[in-house]
C-alpha cells in the first residue's frame, strides 16, 4: 500500500467545512451537506477506481478557508504522483485545489505526525464590505488599536490551559496547549492576526480574536485574566467563520 | 445641480463590463448582458428618484476589476454622500462596493478630468489554479524570466505612439500615449505588472503584458522593435480580461 500526502487550497464558502459535524448540522449553522473531504474523495474514488479515506490534520468549519491544509489516504494505485495531481485539479470543482501530492513513509499521519499549525484570522476595518474579498474577512467598522491589541496578544503565547477559548459543549479532555507565535499585522483596511500553535481546541481561534476585540472596543479587560479564568464565559465573542484560513501544518 | 464623484471597487468577473460595448457583444464574447454602469444606475435611480447618467474614467471590459474606478453624475437630491455611500451598498449585489462618495465642482469630469491611470496585470505562474484568486489572474504555467521582461518593459516608458498594442479593428485617431512607470514585482507565484500611463489604447495593457510573456517564452524577440513598428501584427498575444485591474485614476 502506498501513503500518499495531499495539500489543499479551499475556499470554505460554499461547504459545511471538512466533514460535517453532526452537532454543527443540528444546530442549522451549515449552509450546505457538501463538504471539502467528500468532495475531494468522491473525485479520488473516480480517478484511482477505489475506496479511498481521506484523513485531514483537522477540520476546519462551514465557511473556514486553507491556503494548506494537509491529509493522507492509502492507495495501491500505480498512478504517479503528479498524474495524481492533474486528474484531481482537472475533476475538482475551482474553489479547492490540490497543491501537492507525494508519497510519503507508511506511518505518517496527517493528524498525529503535525507537530503545529498557523491559522490566519484577517479583519476588514472598515465600514463597507470588499467586492474582493467579503467571503475571506471579518468585517469591523469600529477603530483598533492595534498597539493595544498586540500587547494583550503576547499573554497568549507559552504553554496555557486555553479552556477559556473553547466553545462550550466541546469537551476536549486536555484543554492545554502550547502557542508558539501570535503575531498581527496591519495592512492599510486589513489586520492579520496569525497564531501557530502545537494544537488549537475547538473554535479556538475565533475565540481568541472576538475576545481581542472586545477588548479593543472596551468590553472586556485584559487577555492575562481571561485566559487565568478557564471560563469560556469570561472570555468574548467567538469571532465568525469566514475570516479564519488554515495557513500551513507543521510536519 | 450636484455634481457627485463615485469611487467604485468591483469584481467584474460575472458582468459584460463596464458598459456593453456593441462589437464585443456581437463577437459573442460576454457572457452577460449586465454591465456595472446599468447595474449602479438602477440603484441609484431607485435611491435618488430620480434619472442619473453616470460617466466613468473609462470601460473596463467583461472580466476586467477594478479597485478604483471612478464615475460622475449630476443629481438634484439633498441625500448627504455618506447616506448615498450607505445605501447604495445595501442594495448592490456584494461584487460591486461603493468606496467613497464626494461631492465635486461642477466642471469635474471622470473622464476628462483625470491625468492618468494605474492599471495592474496580475499573472499566476504555476501549473494549478488558485482556490482564491482563479477569477482574478492569468495563469501562466511556464517559468518566467522577471529580469528579462523588467528589461524589456523599460522601453515601454516615455511617449510613443502605441499603434502596436491597439486592438486591431479599433480606431482611436490618435494613438500616442505616455507610460509614466511600468513596474513588475514578483511575489512567490504571483507577477504583478503595474502600468501608469497619461491614458490607454483598447485592450493596451492586455496586448503589452501578452507581447512580455511572448517575449519572455522567446517567441518575440525586443520591445523595442515591436513598439517602432506601429504594427500589431508585429506584437504578442492579448493577455486574458480577468488578470486586469484598474488600481486607480489620478486627477
């Protein structure tokens, strides 16, 4: 059997994210049952004529965009690996794309083997929409101070129990994780707020930045508190979806 | 009478353009009928009550963005601009966005009172679309020469008659223009070509960036050569609408 390692560019919008969840679906929140991971393995089983599992390093939300997401599945096929590629790119609709395939070592895992991940959240401070752009930011028509919210940031980074930034009713058993880097950019409209960590708990991210910007607008106090708390009350707003990118995952 | 300046953004991706340009339609070659004028028009009849005839800097064609295209109109109402700016973003469709609203002196006219223009040519050079931007790119799937084409493109400054890169069966009588800068960057796999120029020939920056891609692949050999013949037989291929943007319109 051969291991084979794809990376995947998506444009969450029209997809009820990497594979449904059940409880996400319940609630009436996706949009449409059609997923990247079936999709993506609905072509594959047409191109390779065989049951194909696509495993992710996660998954990502209705409505999540990845500039890499990353995920493995066994094959006997004798297809190379760029025929591979080509097929997939030629049958996949254009807003996922698959940037690489490669045969990789029988016991690589694209969950287990990461060792971390960079998401990208990106904010529109402005008071109208982008003709670009709607479906890739947030959109925030109050000021930001960006100082501010950069020095709040740096409580995040180092090994803490984030239990305040996950989504109530997920229950992760171990809710403490090792942020490595959180680093936010202004550019012009747009602010960048990247975070790589070895793992992020459900909604993380999105938490984390609808808890910064309470705190930019006055709402909430400072993030050292917060994060001290392991109370997702304590923490802000959770911010919305189509905002957040997987931007890389780290091998 | 008001005389109101528009700034306009807009993702032209499913419009016939700017304005309907009859030999195009004839051609076949837009996929609608829709045009960003009529469209803003409607809205703007609808919100003034009123008949309003905007004039813009220029046409793009069908396919063609814009981050600033600007436009003018005369209208009688007593709405101030930022409730014109806000509703007409409320009632356009989301690819089209209304950046700003200005009132101007009466003599100003988007077309003849501007000094020129900013136009950039966006180039993906790999074998695979992009999830993100498939509708805002050329993608080009052969390696790129930048310092080759930087050089080239050298001779495209100053005055010239620029005969060579009018569309053939266009008749603008005269066909001098003055290219202020032309600056290509390259930013991983993306080119940007950035074009400034006292005004443009149809489909100019398109049969220029077709003609540096000709150049670069070693199917034409000089710029030089190909901008005395005043020929466009003696120039390259026209670059596809959907890498086009107009960035900006100085005056």
């Amino acid at each position: 059997m051969r291991n084979i390692k794809l990376t995947i560019e998506y444009d969450g919008t029209l997809y009820s994210g990497w594979q449904t969840q059940n409880h996400l679906r319940l609630k009436g929140r996706s949009k449409s049952r059609k997923t990247i991971q079936s999709t993506i393995e609905n072509v594959l089983n047409l191109i390779l004529q065989e049951h194909v599992n696509l495993t992710a390093s996660g998954r990502t939300d209705a409505g999540v965009h990845a500039r890499a997401q990353t995920a493995h599945f066994k094959t006997r096929t004798k297809f190379s690996c760029s025929r591979i590629q080509f097929s997939l790119n030629s049958l996949l609709p254009r807003d996922i794309i698959i940037s690489s395939v490669k045969d990789v070592s029988p016991d690589f895992h694209a969950r287990f083997s990461a060792v971390s991940k960079w998401y990208r959240y990106t904010i529109l401070t402005r008071t109208y929409s982008s003709a670009f752009f709607g479906n890739f930011v947030w959109r925030y028509p109050y000021p930001v101070d960006i100082n501010k919210i950069k020095k709040e940031a740096r409580f995040l980074v180092g090994t803490h129990d984030f239990k305040s930034f996950q989504t109530s009713g997920a229950h992760d058993g171990n809710t403490v994780r090792t942020v490595y880097k959180v680093e936010i950019i202004r550019d012009k409209d747009l602010i960048y707020i990247d975070i790589r960590a070895n793992g992020f708990l459900y909604n993380m991210v999105r938490s984390i930045v609808g808890t910064l910007m309470d705190i930019n607008r006055g709402k909430l106090k400072d993030m050292k508190s917060i994060v001290r708390a392991k109370d997702r009350k304590k923490a802000g707003i959770t911010a919305p979806p189509q905002g957040l990118c997987l931007m890389k995952v780290y091998y």
